[in-house]
C-alpha cells in the first residue's frame, strides 16, 4: 500500500519535473528503481509479518510494528516532498528523519526477530544511496 501511494507521486514526475532537473552521474537508470522498490517492500512485508506473528500481546512487538508504521508514513512522505511538491530540499531533510526511522525500526525488530530486522538492512542500504542522490541533487539544482 506504501509503495501503491508513493507512487501516485512519482509516476506522473518522472517524464515531465524530474526528467528535466540535474542529477549525478551515478544516479541508476529510471528503469531500476521500481523493482528495487518492489523488491524491498516485499522484504519489508515480510520482516513485518515475522515481527507480527510474535504476537502482539507481546510489548516489544506492539513497539517495533508502531515504530515500523512511522517510519513506512515517513517513506510515503518523501516520495510526497521530493515528486509530489517537486521540492528535494525538504525531501532530503526528510529522508535523513526516515533514514534514522528505519534505523530504529531495524533495532526493534532485532529484538524481537532477528531474521526481521536483518531483512531491513537492505532498505537501509537503499535509503543510504538514495539519500546520497538527493543530496547532489540539491546542490546541483540549486
């Protein structure tokens, strides 16, 4: 659903807004970032769902599924920053609020599953790079 609502922002910027702003040359072809995505939502439902079936009578389970839902909101919120109000300045202030989300989502997890918490390291990874990306674009559209 996550995946489902960013993109309602970023499909209709990438051929008109982003395709005409400066991005570095490392920046992956438009073609890799959706089944990049794809792929780590799909890690992120199930790295939920081994959180979730600990059962949420448990405390450290109910912790790690709300810090899970806030950094899943922030992740929807930069694809509004950057795509939606074409604004990579306050995305970029973001994805380092949702980088530190998914940081802690990942020690939560850990404490409760470590199999869920390790399936999160690539979207940290990820969010690393893309961070990284939305950093030079700034300074390259400034």
């Amino acid at each position: 659903m996550a995946g489902v609502v960013g993109s309602l922002f970023t499909s209709p910027s990438i051929p008109t807004w982003y395709a005409t702003i400066k991005k570095p040359g490392f920046t992956p072809p438009n073609s890799v970032f959706g089944p990049v995505w794809i792929a780590l939502f799909v890690l992120m439902g199930v790295s939920a769902y081994l959180v979730w079936d600990r059962g949420l009578e448990n405390k450290n389970v109910k912790i790690a599924l709300l810090v899970f839902g806030i950094q899943l909101a922030l992740n929807m919120l930069w694809s509004f920053l950057f795509f939606g109000l074409h604004s990579p300045l306050y995305a970029f202030f973001e994805i380092i609020v949702l980088w530190f989300a998914i940081l802690f989502t990942i020690l939560n997890f850990l404490k409760v599953s470590k199999p869920a918490g390790l399936l999160l390291v690539p979207y940290i990874v990820w969010v690393s790079f893309a961070a990284i990306i939305n950093f030079y674009i700034v300074r390259l559209n400034l």
